[in-house]
C-alpha cells in the first residue's frame, strides 16, 4: 500500500512511524525548503521532532503531483490554515484515492469544518477524519494510543484502517463526521483556558471542575451543531480533552498557562509567531459560527474576551461558580 502523507510536521511524521510499522511505502509532502532538506539529508525534523531520527526508507517531495501520483490513500497533516491552499493545489491531480484528514480547526473567513473545506476544491465523499488523545512524541515511541475514524464512505474507513491500525494503534470508528471534527477543534480552545487556570496556580479540583463543565458546553456545541451528543464520550471527544487541558506538552495549553502566569506580552507574542496553536485559529472561527448559529457557549465567549479584549483571565474564577 502506498501512502502520501502532506504535511512533515510533528503529527505528520508521527502518523508515518505508525504506517511504517504496517510495511507500508511512505511519502511524505513539505512545501519548505529548509525542512525537505533536512528531511532527505538527516532523516530529521529538528524543529518539531528534536533527537527523533526518522526511518531511512520515507520518501520525501515538494512535488505534488508526484507525491499522490498512483497513491492508495493521502493524509492531509498540516495546518487547519493551509488546508484551503492545500486543497485547491491538490484538486490538480486528484486521482479519486480515500483522504483521511488529521488536520483539526475550523477556517476563520468561511467556518466551514476541515472536511468541508477539502470538499469546497474536491469534489469527493471519499474522505476520513481522525482525531483522539495523541501527542505526536507519545505516537512515536509506540505506545497505545486510541484515535476515532468518523466517515460515511466505506472504502476510506478500510483504507485507513489498512494504512494505521496496528499493535500500537486503535481505532474506533464512527459516521459522526461533525461531532468529531467539533471536538478536534473545540478542546484546543478549552485547553487554552485550562492552561490560564494553570497558570494561576489554581489546584487539580478547580481544574477538574472546569473540564466537567467544558465536557458538557462541547456537548451542546455538538447538538447545535447538528452532530451526535454522544460523541463527546469518544477517544476525540473526553478522551482528547482530557488529555490536551491538563498537558504542559499542549501548546494550547502552555500557551494559556502564560497567560495565567502574566507572562510579559513580548515572551507571549514570541510564543505565538514560533509556535501552531490551533486553538487560538480555531477561537476565531467557533466563535464567529456560534455567533451566526445564535448559539450562545458563554465559555466560548469568555475564553474569546480574554485572549483579544484583554479580560482578566481571573474572571473564570467566578465565572465556573456563577455559571
């Protein structure tokens, strides 16, 4: 089975580790110069995946065409903001293969769900989403990890179950496209704000009371939404969320953390400009869609305030008891 990858961040090269443990023929897509050359030089990605040495039989591209030419499935694993531009090159060359889409967020100008932004280019039903707790450091050292696969199409669903299950690997599967892409998306930016509670060295039960409440604001999110409510007790939905708002490996959640702390704003935008926090692309977008839906999440709104109206992160205190 050959296996396109695009995309040669940490969770992109991580996904590779879990392919290649399957005796599958790997390529992997960057658009970056300086990455692709390391990649092909020292089979490394310092940057994202330091002292983490690839294995030596990844092919590596900046040629699209040539990456997904005769390919059985394409993984998109960049960015939620590039897949626009991703999809539209894609599109060129597209040979009808399943897709499987890691990438998580909601695009800010249209609110459309990764998925659908795929589809706005590509015209397809062949298409996975998968989603769950799982740091790409953690995928790499094969260990288990748990992730759902939620499609409607029957040949993606065996595609990338043929391409990442495995000894290490579970995967359990749903048709709920939306729920899981609203969890996927939604966590990263309840993972922020349990970072800022972090950060305010606030103990581990106001932490836990704070995720019981975002547990049950995605669910309502998840019902608005037109998805399944009980997505939310799957590996993408509690699984996810427990997982990324109580890491310090989260960057959402390191990043709420220094904004807890107070972190002098000069540290915090050097932060932002050398890091992918998806959760704060994603606050943009879910709160614009929620705002068009009339669907009123007030955590959504508050965790918005406080990242660009400069609310005092100390107004969750009160917030989770007057809620």
């Amino acid at each position: 089975m050959k296996v396109t990858i695009l995309g040669a961040g940490a969770y992109g090269l991580a996904l590779a580790t879990m392919i290649n443990e399957n005796n599958h023929d790997i390529t992997i897509w960057t658009k970056i110069e300086n990455e692709l050359k390391e990649l092909k030089e020292k089979h490394t990605n310092s940057r994202v995946l330091p002292d983490f040495i690839l294995p030596n039989n990844f092919k590596y591209t900046n040629d699209l065409e040539k990456a997904i030419k005769d390919t059985d499935l394409i993984i998109i694993a960049v960015p939620a903001g590039f897949v626009d531009n991703v999809s539209k090159e894609l599109n060129k060359y597209y040979e009808n293969q399943p897709i499987c889409i890691a990438s998580k967020g909601i695009e800010q100008d249209t609110c459309l769900f990764v998925d659908d932004v795929v589809k706005k280019y590509i015209k397809t039903d062949n298409i996975a989403v998968i989603s769950g707790p799982s740091f790409a450091v953690d995928i790499i050292k094969k260990v288990p990890i748990g992730l759902s696969l939620a499609t409607k199409n029957e040949d993606a669903k065996k595609a990338v179950i043929k391409a990442l299950q495995n000894q290490y690997l579970k995967l359990r599967v749903t048709d709920d496209v939306v729920g899981i892409e609203i969890c996927g998306s939604v966590k990263n930016i309840i993972a922020i704000a349990a970072g800022m509670i972090d950060g305010m060295d606030l103990p581990e039960s106001t932490q836990a009371m704070f995720i019981t409440e975002a547990l049950h604001d995605m669910k309502e999110i998840i019902k608005s939404l037109d998805g399944d409510k009980n997505t939310i007790l799957s590996f993408a939905g509690f699984g996810d969320l427990l997982l990324t708002a109580t890491s310090i490996k989260s960057r959402n959640f390191r990043f709420g953390k220094m904004i807890g702390e107070k972190t002098p704003s000069e540290i915090i935008e050097q932060y932002k400009a050398n890091t992918t926090i998806e959760g704060l692309y994603t606050l943009k977008s879910i709160y614009k869609l929620l705002d068009n839906k009339k669907v009123n999440i007030p955590i959504i709104n508050l965790i918005y305030d406080i990242i660009f109206n400069d609310k005092d992160p100390e107004e969750i205190k009160d917030f989770l008891i007057k809620k």
